[in-house]
C-alpha cells in the first residue's frame, strides 16, 4: 500500500427527531409555543483506513442487516434505521474488492447498534480476535443489557445480541492509556461524553492533509459549535464539552479536518467510498 487513503463507507441512514442529537434544538416561545420536533435523517458511517504499515484498518463496522426488523420496538419507533442490504459492511467492502479477511484491525468506537452491528462478519477472521473497544464502554453497555431479566433493551443505544457474537475476542483499552500512535500517522484518541469512553483516530493524509474521525464524542458540526451544544441524549454531559475542548484544540495544533458521524449537512460534502481522501 503506498500512502495512506481514508474510505468513507456509507452505512445508510437513521431518522429521529433532531432533538436528540442538538438539546433544545427547537424550543417554544409566547409566540409559538408547540413548534413542531424537526424529525431528520443522519448518515451513520464505518471507515476504512488503508495504510502502508498498519493494512486495513476499520474504525466502527455499521449496523447489523437485521437491524430494521431486530432492534427494539421502541428504537425502531424513534430511531428506525433506513438501510437495506446494500448499506451493509459487507455489501461496502465487496464494492472496493474486499472481503472481511482483508481487515487488519477492527477498532469499535463504542458500542452502540449503529457502530458496531457489523462485528459478526469478524467471528471466523484474524481481526475478529483483537477488536480494539474502550474499555469503560464495553463494560458500560455489556452490565446495561445484561442486568435484570426482562429489561426492555438495556439503556441507551446497546443491543444485547452484538455482545453475544461466539468466536469474537476484544482487546480492551483502558482510558489511561491516553491516546497513543498505532502507526506512522496514525493516532488512536480517547474521548468520551457521549458513553463512558469513545474511541476515536486522528489520521494524516498527504493531499487532505490532518483528518479527526471523533465518532459519536462530536455527532454534528452543530454540536461542535463554536459555541458547542450538547446533544439531547449524553452519558455525561461534562465528558461532552470536554472532548469538544479536546477535538478543537488538537484541531488547532494540526489544522485538522474534522469528520463527522451523523452531519446530514457535513454529508452532502463527503466524497463516499468507493472514492477516497489521501
Ligand atoms: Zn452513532
């Protein structure tokens, strides 16, 4: 591989009410006391890094195929994910040539449905026994769907089923390992806010120059701000302003692209695999 290229892969799209991800995205006055919720449609992304030392590297893998059928009612109702099988990780990565076997690294951002329902493809592949998770999220979200029998989809965006894939083995990464180099360029960051610990990368390209894929730490440019806004829904909302703070000073010092993971806006700009950024 001679340089590295980042792949955007498309992962369809989830409709909710904007709310959740801006706070007080629409609020009533005197005037207009009932606005209407602003119900929208965000992108969900997995990315693909080609780099010369490290391989393929994934950052989130997508939701699962089964997810419009399988997740919850109630996360279905307010959060019904709009792809077919073409949206898949799969499907994405059969369009550049690729089979799961080709992945190198597997790096989950945290655990919810719509990063990481994809590790299936992982069960029987190398990558698949060394799948890089926070260490606080993972615990965070496997006592939430695992605590009391009869629990309605355990909190937040975990979904029991993608905890309980036979055959996969984590390698979890605690947070006071800070962030560090996994490669030449290639920089694991450590975030939080939006669960109890987010992974995310700091890449450089040669044309596109410093890129930070901060995942679900910084949702939209909406909620970087400046000023920045929390989402509606937030682990700890501190953990929120402080990634931000983070992100924009890193963003600072590289003069950095920031990527987002539910921007419908930022979207309409992204050039999506099978194109790249290098
Ligand atoms: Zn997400």
């Amino acid at each position: 591989m001679p340089q590295t290229r980042l792949y955007i892969l498309p992962m369809a799209h989830i409709e909710n009410d904007l709310a959740w991800n801006v706070a007080a995205a629409r609020v009533g006055s005197v005037d207009n006391p009932h606005p209407p919720a602003e119900w929208v449609s965000v992108p969900c992304f997995a990315y693909l890094i080609e780099h010369p030392s490290a391989g393929r590297v994934l950052l989130d893998v997508g939701p699962h195929p089964d997810d419009k059928e399988r997740l919850p009612a109630d996360v279905r109702r307010y959060f019904p994910w709009m792809g077919g099988p073409g949206d898949t990780l799969e499907a994405r990565l059969a369009g550049l040539g690729l089979k799961p076997a080709d992945i190198d690294l597997v790096i989950v951002s945290h655990m919810h449905w719509d990063h990481c329902g994809g590790l299936y493809l992982f069960a029987n592949e190398a990558a698949g026994k060394q799948i890089m998770v926070g260490r606080r999220d993972f615990e965070y979200g496997l006592l939430s769907t695992h605590k009391e029998a009869g629990q309605p989809f355990g909190g937040g965006g975990y979904f029991k089923e993608n905890f309980e894939i036979p055959g996969l083995s984590f390698e979890p990464i605690d947070p006071e390992m800070g962030d560090y180099s996994l490669a030449p360029g290639l920089q694991l960051i450590q975030l939080g806010g939006h669960t109890p610990q987010v992974l995310g990368l700091m890449l450089h390209l040669e044309h596109t120059g410093t890129v930070i894929l901060p995942s679900d730490a910084i949702y939209m440019s909406r909620n970087f701000g400046p000023p920045p806004v929390a989402p509606g829904i937030v682990y700890d909302s501190l953990g929120f302003f402080q990634s931000v703070q983070k992100v924009r000073q890193m963003q600072k010092a590289t003069n950095a692209w920031i990527i987002y993971p539910h921007d419908p806006e930022q979207e309409r700009q992204l050039k999506l695999a099978p194109a790249y950024y290098d």
